[in-house]
C-alpha cells in the first residue's frame, strides 16, 4: 500500500495520521512515516496483516486484496467512490453490491434505447374493402434514474420518434403532425414519475408505464398514481388518467388488483373502470360518433362508464416455459358478448445479455367487446370483441442486440372486418 492510499485512507475514516495506537505489526518501526496511519488503520479494522504478524508494505497486493481493504473502509463510512467504481466486480464477488456503489458514485444514472421497427397493415373493412398501409421509424429513448435517497428515485425519459415513410400519410405521422411537428419526427419528455417505499407500501407516481391483465385490457403509459403492498400476495390499487392518442380518450380510470402464487401457479383478479369518454366522443366526426350506434353500442353514452372484470392463471413450467389464461368481463352498454379469454403460451425468451438466446410466443384471442381499452396487439376491435392468434420470436444477436417478430391474425366477432399485421423490431439498448 503506497503513502497516499494510507493517507486517504486515514482522511476518509476520519482519523488523525498523527495519533498513535499500539502497531501489531513487526515489520513497521516506530521511526516509519506510516507507523501512525497503519496503526489507526488496523485498529480500526479496514486493514490486517499476514500470519507471521508482518504488514510487508513493499508488497504489491492483488486486486482482491485491494478490494478487501475498499469494502472494509466503505463499512467504516469512508467515501472512496472511485476506489469502489474501480473494483466493482471484486467488490460484487465479495457481497458488497454494484447498484448501491454506482448510487454513491453518481447520482444520476442514464441508460438508453434505440428501436428499428417495420410494421406491414393488411386490413380488411366491413364492407370488404381493403385498408393496406405500413409504418417505418426509428424510435430513441434516453431514461434518467435519479437517487433521491435510499428508498426513492425519480425515473424520466426522453423520446424522439422518426418516421422513415416517405409520403407520411400513415396514423403515425398524423398523431405526430397533430402534435405540431414537421417532417414525421418528434421529440418528447414521455415518462416523469417518482417511485418508493412508504412503510411497507410501494408507491409510483407520476407518468409512468402500466399493464392491466397482461396487456389484454391496457398497454401504454398514464397520468396518476399506483400503490402496491405484499409479496406472496400483492394487492394493488391505481387511479388515474390515460395518456393514449387514439382509440376513445377515456378521462380517467382507477382499479385494483390481487395477485399470488401456489406452487408453480401464478393467479390475478382485478376489476378496472374507465369513465367520461362521452366528451371525447363528441369531438370526434360525426360519421365516426353515428358508426358507433352501428356497431353495436346503444349510444355514444354507453362508452361513459366501462367496468371492466379480469380474472387469470398462469401455471410456469420451470424457467422454460408458461401456459397461461385470463378472462375478461365488460359492462360496455352494448348487444354484442362482452365476455371472452385470452389464452398465452411462452416458451424461452430473449435476453438482451445472453448473446443467442432466444423465445417464442403464442396467443389466441376470444375477448369480447369492450374489455380490449388500448391492447398490447396490433387489430383489435374495441366495440365488437375481437378472435385470432398471433405468434412470436425474439433472438439476441448479440449482448444488447434483441430482435423480435410477431405475426398478428384477427377479425371482428361481430362483422366482416379483419386485420393481418406483421410487426418486426430491432432494439439496441445501452
């Protein structure tokens, strides 16, 4: 150990290099210029000698070690933030963790994603007209992680989306020409929440991403709070507004959730109700609004309040593969069935840090009209129920390199209109 680590060492705890303590070791006179910092040092437990009760300063030591000294003064409470940055993987070998050493060390934590994504749309209206079209973008998120203490972070993302279609006539450009940008490109703050503990209550708030029944009822991000508390079982309860672009702009929703284990089975009830879509409803076209009547729903009322039941199952076969189903209730004010499942097979799965892993996934639809808000699927029909299948593979080409296909097979349970979507993407995270 040279000078200026003993040194350091002994600022950084705290003590006096000057002050003396009883040396334990035989090879350090008391005329040495470390004798007083290795003696405070190994009194204070951060370093020891070897057997024969020498120090042998002259030594070089091994990274391990060396790592063995930093983990034992981080105990003491020095800070010796790049000390730790510098043997975080001995460090992690001997049960000191990364992620708190990184905390120490900065702040602020940023990560990101780049995404290359085709989607090829073959429609087919209820009139029996065609409705081809394609989407081509590139999408790039940056996600900042801040530490605001030990039990709460704040988490934000930044997102520009880039349109690679040439005519920009596609629903993408819309929504993003409706945002007042030009040229099929955008950038926006898409994610600001804060997530913590209060007791044994977890707690996220903010905007934030949200699932409901796998994806089935709702996939996207909104604007409220979710609270959540347990582990074997977790109850969970959410209130908030729905960010979604499209579809029927509910005004705000709120549910509750209870999820557990048995054995190799993971079971889930929730009930989720959305309200005040009637306002948006009547923004929207007349031909659109007077279509509603038509496919099925009593009047642009019935969209107002939609109760929405849940109930699954999913039994794991190790950590190979999964067999899963939940069924799905509405009480959408409509003459069309509002119940039906979904059923979900896994097999594998890619990892974005195990280069050449791999997994499938198969899903078949039965649900029925008004249990689908804004789904996880390309070609669902909100007010007629929606029956199909899609199957999927995503591979990892290399470490941070995932790719995934889906190919999406669904028609309306109640007309004529259908939808074959192939959805691909290339994402590269870092």
């Amino acid at each position: 150990m040279n000078k200026s680590m003993v040194m350091a060492l002994t600022l950084t705890l705290g003590l006096s290099a000057s002050s003396y303590a009883a040396n334990p070791f035989s090879d350090v006179p008391a005329g040495h210029w470390a004798y007083g910092s290795i003696a405070k040092l190994a009194a204070a437990g951060v370093i020891d000698g070897y057997p024969d009760g020498t120090f042998q300063g002259d030594k070089l030591m091994t990274r391990y070690e060396m790592a063995q000294i930093v983990a034992r003064a981080m105990s003491k409470g020095a800070n010796v933030d790049r000390l730790a940055s510098e043997f975080a993987d001995e460090l992690d070998a001997l049960g000191v963790r990364v992620s708190k050493l990184e905390k120490k060390s900065d702040n602020v934590k940023i990560t990101g994603e780049l995404r290359y994504h085709y989607k090829n749309i073959n429609d087919t209206n209820k009139d029996g007209s065609k409705s081809p079209d394609y989407e081509h973008n590139l999408r790039t998120r940056i996600w900042f992680t801040g530490a605001v203490n030990d039990n709460w972070n704040y988490i934000g993302m930044l997102e520009n989306n880039h349109s690679l279609k040439h005519d920009d006539t596609n629903s993408y450009a819309k929504i993003i020409d409706a945002n007042g940008d030009d040229g099929g490109e955008n950038t926006h703050f898409q994610r600001a929440y804060l997530e913590g503990r209060l007791g044994g209550l977890n707690v996220s708030a903010g905007r934030q991403d949200f699932t409901i029944a796998d994806g089935n009822i709702w996939d996207n991000q909104y604007d409220g709070i979710n609270l959540s508390y347990g582990s074997k079982v977790k109850l969970s309860g959410f209130y908030g507004r729905p960010t979604n672009d499209e579809d029927f702009l509910y005004d705000k929703f709120w549910g509750v959730n209870v999820a557990g284990s048995v054995g190799k089975l993971d079971l889930n009830a929730g009930y989720t109700k959305f309200t005040n879509s009637k306002a948006a409803v009547a923004d929207l076209d007349e031909d659109f609004a007077a279509g509603l009547t038509a496919q099925g729903a009593q009047s642009t009322d019935a969209l107002d309040n939609n109760g929405i039941f849940n109930v699954g199952a999913t039994y794991n076969f190790g950590d190979v593969a999964t067999l899963g189903a939940v069924y799905l209730k509405s009480n959408l004010d409509t003459s069309y069935s509002t119940s039906g499942w979904v059923a979900t097979a896994t097999y594998k799965g890619a990892e974005a840090d195990q280069p050449h892993s791999y997994g499938f996934v198969a899903k078949y639809y039965n649900q029925g009209a008004g249990t689908a808000i804004n789904h996880t699927m390309d070609g669902h029909y909100y007010l007629e129920g929606t029956k199909g299948y899609s199957l999927g593979a995503n591979y990892t080409f290399a470490k941070n390199i995932v790719g995934n296909a889906v190919w999406y097979d669904t028609k309306s349970k109640e007309t004529d209109a259908k939808s074959q979507v192939i959805w691909t993407e290339l994402d590269f995270t870092f």
